[in-house]
C-alpha cells in the first residue's frame, strides 16, 4: 500500500503496548436445547436446517428424536427410548429357568420334605 502524500511505502504504526489479542478457543456447550412434543408423527415436523440437528423429547412417553439434516438438506428421524439401567449389573448374560426346570426343582423340594416328614 503507498500513501498517497508522498511517493513512500506507507508502513502503519503499531500503537505503543497495543498487543494484539489471540482468539479463544470455541468451546462446545454441553448444554442441549430440548424441544417437547406430545407425539413422534409431531416431532417428524419440526423443521431442521441444513447442517443441523434437532432434539426433541415426547412429554408423556420415555422417547427422545434424534433429527439431523445433511447439508443438503435431508433429514433423517431416529427414535430412542429412555431406560434406567442399573451401572453395578455386569454385562453377562441374564439367563432364565425352563418351566421343566423350575418344576423339577419344585418337585426335588417337595420330595426332600416328604422324605423328612416320614422320618419324624
């Protein structure tokens, strides 16, 4: 840039102790703005601009709606349910007794306090 008056390179002057301030890091807030609805056929209307995502919360079922749209536009609608979990429990298989199963326990018992009642 030439400074007009003269015929000289124009140079600016920094001001003296101007120190010039870097741009803090943009921090992600945690926080989501939930929109309530009463029913998911309400929450596949709302609208979603591109590049973004929506999520909505049904106010008289356990159900959150993930909606998120493309760049271009497109939105796709994913459901969840909320389910309390227990964070002790291990994540083995829960395994379940047979109806044979647990009769035959039942009869085992049944036997054993037969089998004590003769000896009284």
């Amino acid at each position: 840039m030439y400074n007009y008056f003269d015929n000289q390179p124009y140079y600016p002057q920094q001001r003296y102790g101007y120190q010039p301030q870097q741009q803090q890091p943009v921090q992600p807030t945690a926080n989501i703005d939930w929109i309530r609805v009463n029913t998911i056929e309400e929450a596949e209307h709302v609208q979603v601009m591109p590049g973004q995502k929506k999520w909505i919360m049904l106010t008289n079922d356990p159900i959150f709606v993930l909606r998120v749209a493309d760049n271009m536009g497109l939105t796709t609608t994913e459901a969840y349910r909320f389910e309390k979990i227990d964070s002790t429990e291990t994540k083995a298989k829960t395994e379940y007794v047979t109806r044979e199963e647990f009769n035959a326990f039942v009869n085992s018992i049944n036997g054993v306090m037969h089998s004590e009642e003769v000896e009284k």
